[in-house]
C-alpha cells in the first residue's frame, strides 16, 4: 500500500463523516490508518450512502482487526470489499459480526465465499428485538433471583457478561444490555439504596482535612430520569387517549398544541406531607419534562373543611420544591359549567334526585346492616323517576327548598357492576355553608367524583395522573365524560410515597400540635412539608430522592432512615463544612500570650475547589468538643485529646498536651483544661480535633438536635395510641454551643451552589434570605441551618441530618 499524507488520510476519513478529533486519534496509528484508507476507498462512493456513527465506528475497528492480524492471513481485497459492503447495508450490525466476518473470511484461504453460509456464520438477518433481549434477560433474573437479591447491583457486571454470552442473545445488539439489565434489576431489587453502596474503609479517626475524595456521586453520576421510564415513561402520548366521541379530540389537540397538559389538585384542607411531594413532582415534572404545562388547581368543592392559611402554604409549598404553576385554579371556578352539565346529565336520563338517606343508600348498595358489603342491591323508588321530574326537583335544591341531606343528585350507572364507583354515585348535594370564593351563590355543591373528571376535562388535560386509590374511579370518570358529551381525559394511577416511622394524618398531626408535644405544624420533626423546609432539607434533595425511588404502580414505602440516608449524601456534596463545637470545654494554652495570633487557612470543603477556603485565627483560648477529650489515660481505641496523648488541632501547625484539668466542684463537670502549644517539638498526632478561637467565637443560643419523633416503625400501632410512642429525646437543646465566625459568611452567601448540582434535571434555586438554606457541615455533629425563630441577636440552629446513619451506631 502507498502511504498517503496526512492530509489525504484527512480528507478520506472526513468523507464517511469522521470529525477532526476522532481523526487525529485514528492518525495515531499509522498502519490502522493506511488500513483504514484503503477500506473507506472499497466502500460504495459516500455521495449514495450516509455513514452512522455506527457504521464508521465498525469500519475502523475492521482496520484495528486487520492491522492486528497475522501478515500471512491479511485479507484479500475481495473478502475486504465483501465486509466493507455488508457494514455498509446495516447486515453487520455489530463488532461481533465483524468479527466473525473477518474470522470466516480469513479461514477461506482464497475459495470463493459461499454467501449463505458467510451470512449465517455473521448472523446477518438475524433480528433480535429489544423485547427479546428483554425477556431474556427478565427470565434470567428470575431463574438466579435468590443470587442476585443476595448480591444485588453487586451482580451487574457478572450479569452483564453471562447475559451477552447467552446464545440466544449472540447476535442481539449489545447496547440493549445495560439498560435492559438496569431496568429488570430494578423491577425485582427496587432503587439502590445504602445496601448498594460499597462501604469506605472505617476511618478510626476523623484526619485533619477531612474526606479526601470530593465525592459528588449524587450529582454529577448520569442521571435516570423518572419520567422517561417506569409508570411515566409507559404512559400514553398526547392525542392517544381513546375517546367515545373521537372528534371532540381534534378539538383537545387544538387548544393543547399536541403539548402535555396536567395538574396538581390539592383539597385546601390541610397542609401537604412528604407523600404530596411525588404528587407534585409527578404532575409539575412529568409536564416540565416533556415541555407541557401543568395547573395548580385547589379542588374547593367542600366549603366546609377549607382555610386560607391551606391555600397559601400550598402555593408555598409547590414554589419551594421549584415548579410554576402554567395557571393557578379552582374547582369552585368552573362551578356554572359543571351545573350546566349536571342538568345535561338529567336530560339524558342520567342523573336522578333521589330522598334516601345514608343508611337506605348504603343498604341500596348492598352493604348490610352489619357493615359488611356483597348484599343484594337494587335501585331505590327514585331512580325511575321521569326526566322532567328530576329536572325540576334538582332546580328546588338549587334554589334551596331542601335541607342538607334531604336531596341529592346521584348519577345512573350500573348497579349490576361489580365496581362500587359505578353504584349510582352521588354527583350533588346540599350544603347550607358559604364557600370561599363564591360566596353564598350556591346552596349545592357537585361531590368530587362529578367534579374531577370534568374539570380536568374543561382544563385539556392529557394525563390526569393520581395514586392508585382512585384506581377504581377510572371507569365512572371516563363514564361521566362520555354521558356529558366532553372530551375525556386519561386518568392514570401510579402508587404513592409513604415515609414508615411517623405520622402524616392531619387529624394525628393536629393532636400532636394541640398537645405541645411540637412546635406547630412545621416542627422540624414532622414531614410536613412545612417542616420538612424549616428542617433544612433542600428541595433538590428531596426530588433527587423520589427520582431514584422511581414511578410504579406500587406504593413506595420507605423507611425514615433511609430517606434520612439519601439527604444526608445530598448535603455531603452540596454544604460548606465549618467547626461547630456543641458542648464546649475551654482550653487555655499556657505558653502562648494573650495576643498570640496565628491564622490558619481551612477549605470550606476539603477536595473540592470551588468552595474556597478560609481562616480561622488560633490563640490562646479556645473551645474544643466536650467529647474530644477523656480523663481515661491509655485507651488504645480513644485517639484524641487525654491526659497522656497529645492531640492535633485541624490545620493548627502543632499539637496540644493537657497540662490540668479544672472541674466544677460543685458538679465535678471539667470546666477547663489548661494545656500546652507544642511549638518546640513536632509531634505526630493520631488526630485532629475541631477547634473554635473564643475570642471570636460566635455563641449559638439554641442548638436543637433532632431524632426521630417516635420510638418505633409504626407509631400508629402502637397499643396505646401513638402518643405513648413518643421519642422522649426526640429534640435535646444545647445552649453554649459555638461556631466560628466563618458562619457569618456561610450565611450571606447561601444558597452554597455547587456546580455540579446546577446540572442535575432535579436541581432547585433557593431564594436567597431564607433562614433555612443556611447549612453547613459540623464535623462529627451532622448538617445544621438556622432555624426559622433565630435572629442576629439570638442564634438559632437546627441539625438537618446525623452525620451517620441511626441505626449504624
Ligand atoms: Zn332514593
């Protein structure tokens, strides 16, 4: 072969779509270069065919073969062109079959290539689809499920090997693998969790700097995204939702622009948990994600249980976990059109007044009067009545001629169904109570299961997604569409986020507010999500958490030191860390001076840069942990600050010794230590302990250190009634806690916004001025902010998260 110039060899390589840095790698190599040349020349001319990435990555690894095979074998231009052709036409799909094909071809010394059989050795033709790689993968697991539960995510590379040498899977193209693998892992071992994450050696001593390795695992790993699979990624394309009267699509289509339209739609009649936070992220996120809009509608349709104070902490709520309402709307909005349908449904013998009481319709229904349900059930004396009747009898509850209870609309459905939704539900019914917004108007007022469906039908949406508690409401909201003539919405079911080991019933919560036992309905101990903020857990932190959770069918039901687990590695990569001594105990060094200063520079993160640093000035005087020293002398396992052991101080040039001790004589509680600046001599310590000057000490007014608010997984069961369960040292307050001054410019410059999170698809901006947003890491304490009742005369701190996990201890 002639050589060809460098820039011949550009130009060919450019001609399949080879861009220049990929050139001038593949220029490395001089021979695979030449080789390479050569094929690009027995390809069919580029101007009649368009090269995939692909395809030219399978060439040049045919060069790569060829280069490396024996001189004596080296391929002859026919078998060559013979390759080339078949990459070309997409029949060799992968480096296997190229592979086999250069393998074949170089065995058949000279001989004419017998297609056929080329073909089948190259496994040309053979298509094998995702589905199968699918179900033979979800096969596998299921054959070795008890191996992989044991190993869990630890068995992914030995899977992955096994699964692509299966023979079935031979010619399967390998990108299928991992995210099939992934996907079927899931399915049977759920999300990662701490099980999944391979331990760090046990440090027997904080070191001085800290973690070394700037982990940023949890936002910098290449994210999955929750809408693209599972429960959201299966759902429906816009415009795909069956619909009895198929042309009132075209006109759902047009008002939509074909985009995703949902919404979130609360009842304003408490303040939202944790659970709601899917809900949130599900509706705003799936609708963001996919470039649509999402409503922020108050479903107000019972005066009775509503409050202004509900409204506004929702709106709060959605804005902290950073969404935007497309609009924000009301039921009690739409309240003349649903009227309006309501008489539609009268007149198409759909809908009749009915007298019976609560106990006579439930009898009607088939419960007995024990309670228990499967009785016979049969249509009341109403339901038969002429639609002129009905009409009118529902204009006199209009206009107030029945007392509540006295009259109701009910919709007729089928009794025969075996769907209790579908056992003539009641769509209206009288209320003598004022609503909110619209005043004294109504005397009615439509029940959720009229309202639902046919508001989210007026408002477009393509997805009216909820928790699988409604699952059975699916058929009579798609019924009431259809017997009102309106576009039906889909409504699709996904399973909801429970958090084990507290109490998320507002009637529970209430109790526990009323009973002093917190401090409101945002005590940083609840899961409100009020409390949740006020906590100091980052809202970033909490859509990261659902994301890796993912959206099924089945509930997520997740223990609270797991969740705990996820923010506190969330916190790990995204806070400043400062020395934060809880319980102090003054250090005088005695052979320092009064002014002796020396400044010493920390990194607020030691391992990543774009923290910065700081100084910290060391004296004479200053606080160290309670806890970092003992009067015990000679204990091997305790390697900070005794008696007989000298101790480093983080980033102070040289160590410390105890002189003596002083106690309160009264208590015997050490109240000082006297120690020495080992300036002369340079020790080795076995650790470095956290250290704050007092001369600049900042004084924390209150440091409250939470725990878990009950004792155990289920406080509900407990067989006394939660409140027994209680977690008596659920907050412990410490009042002489300090910090460095440093703090001060944590807080001014809060929200700590690390790069990296920016990238994140679950990243949410702060605002700035907020109390919570104020965290840094207190080495061995855990996570603090300050809490919301601090002020600059009286600081107040909260621990957002241990630094370890609880049940570690
Ligand atoms: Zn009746």
């Amino acid at each position: 072969m002639v050589s060809a110039s460098v820039e011949e060899l550009t130009k060919s390589f450019s001609s399949i779509g080879f861009e220049e840095p990929k050139i001038k790698e593949i220029l490395k190599n001089q021979k695979v270069s030449s080789i390479l040349d050569h094929l690009v020349k027995l390809a069919p001319p580029s101007s009649s065919t368009t090269w995939t990435k692909q395809e030219r990555s399978l060439l040049h690894n045919l060069a790569g073969l060829i280069n490396k095979g024996s001189p004596n074998k080296s391929l002859n231009e026919q078998y060559s062109k013979l390759i080339v052709e078949y990459i070309v036409n997409g029949n060799l799909k992968t480096n296997l079959q190229v592979e086999s094909a250069y393998k074949y071809t170089t065995a058949t010394t000279g001989a004419a290539i017998d297609v056929k059989d080329f073909e089948k050795q190259t496994g040309v033709g053979i298509v094998i689809t995702e589905d199968q790689v699918r179900d033979r993968v979800a096969k596998y697991i299921q054959e070795n499920l008890e191996t992989i539960q044991t190993e869990r995510y630890k068995s992914v590379p030995g899977l992955f090997a096994i699964i692509k040498n299966l023979p079935e899977l031979k010619w399967a193209e390998p990108k299928y693998f991992k995210p099939i693998i992934d996907q079927e892992l899931l399915k049977v071992l759920g999300p990662k969790d701490e099980r999944d994450v391979i331990k760090k050696e046990k440090k027997k001593s904080s070191k001085a700097t800290g973690t070394k390795t700037a982990s940023t695992a949890t936002t910098t790993a290449k994210e999955r995204s929750m809408f693209t699979e599972g429960f959201l990624g299966d759902l429906h394309r816009v415009g795909e939702n069956p619909q009895a009267y198929p042309e009132l699509m075209k006109e759902h289509l047009k008002v939509t622009g074909g985009k995703v339209r949902t919404r979130f739609p609360p009842e304003p009649n408490g303040y939202l948990h944790i659970g709601h936070s899917k809900a949130i992220m599900v509706n705003f996120g799936f609708a963001k994600h996919w470039d649509g809009v999402c409503y922020l509608r108050f479903d107000d349709t019972n005066p009775e249980a509503e409050a202004p104070e509900y409204f506004e902490s929702i709106k709060r709520m959605v804005d902290w976990l950073g969404f935007k309402p497309w609009k924000v709307t009301y039921s009690s909005d739409y309240f003349d059109r649903l009227y309006e349908l309501a008489e539609v449904l009268i007149e198409n013998d759909k809908g009749y007044i009915c007298h019976c009481t609560a106990e006579e319709i439930k009898r009607g229904r088939g419960i007995r009067e024990d309670g228990t349900p499967g009785g016979e059930r049969r249509a009341c004396v109403h339901r038969a009545r002429p639609i002129k009747e009905n009409l009118l009898e529902f204009r006199k509850m209009r206009d107030g001629h029945y007392k509540p209870g006295a009259a109701i609309l009910r919709m007729k459905q089928n009794l025969e169904s075996p769907s209790p939704q579908m056992w003539d539900l009641i769509a209206y019914r009288v209320l003598n109570a004022p609503h909110p917004r619209t005043g004294d108007k109504w005397k009615i007022y439509p029940t959720y299961d009229f309202t639902h469906c046919l508001v989210d039908s007026f408002e477009n949406i393509t997805h009216s997604l909820c928790t699988t508690e409604f699952y059975l409401s699916r058929e009579s909201y798609e019924w009431l569409c259809d017997q009102v003539h309106v576009y039906r919405p889909a409504q699709r079911e996904y399973g909801r986020l429970n958090i084990t080991g507290t109490i998320l019933s507002k009637r529970k919560i209430a109790k526990l507010v009323n009973g002093g036992y917190v401090r409101g309905w945002n005590d940083p101990r609840l899961f409100t999500l009020e409390a949740i903020r006020r906590r100091g857990i980052p809202p970033g932190a909490i859509l990261s958490f659902i994301n890796t959770l993912g959206v099924t069918t089945n509930d997520s039901n997740i223990q609270l030191v797991r969740f705990e687990s996820a923010i506190r590695k969330y916190l790990e990569d995204t806070t400043p860390r400062l020395m934060f001594v809880l319980d102090p105990i003054e250090v005088v060094i005695d052979n320092l001076t009064e002014d002796y200063s020396e400044s010493c520079v920390i990194p607020y993160r030691p391992g990543s840069k774009e923290f910065g640093d700081r100084t910290v000035v060391f004296g004479k005087k200053i606080y160290i942990e309670r806890s970092d020293f003992s009067e015990k002398v000679g204990d091997k396992e305790f390697f900070r600050l005794t008696p007989d052991q000298p101790v480093g101080l983080i980033r102070v040039p040289h160590t410390i010794s105890v002189k003596s001790v002083q106690k309160d004589p009264a208590t015997g509680k050490i109240i000082r230590i006297i120690a020495h600046y080992n300036n002369d001599v340079k020790i080795k310590p076995k650790t470095f302990i956290q250290w704050v000057p007092e001369k600049y000490a900042l004084k924390v007014s209150e440091t409250r250190v939470y725990d878990q608010l009950f004792k155990s997984e289920n406080p509900a069961a407990h067989p006394e009634g939660y409140l027994n369960d209680i977690n008596p040292e659920s907050e412990i307050v410490y009042k002489n806690s300090v910090i460095e001054p440093n703090f001060k410019h944590v807080v001014e410059n809060s929200p700590w916004v690390v790069d990296d999170a920016k990238k994140s698809e679950f990243y949410v901006a702060e605002k700035k001025g907020c109390k919570e947003i104020c965290r840094f890491q207190a080495m061995r304490v855990g996570y603090f902010t300050l809490d919301i009742e601090s002020t600059d005369e009286k600081v107040i701190l909260n621990r957002i998260v241990s630094l370890k996990d609880s049940v570690s201890k």
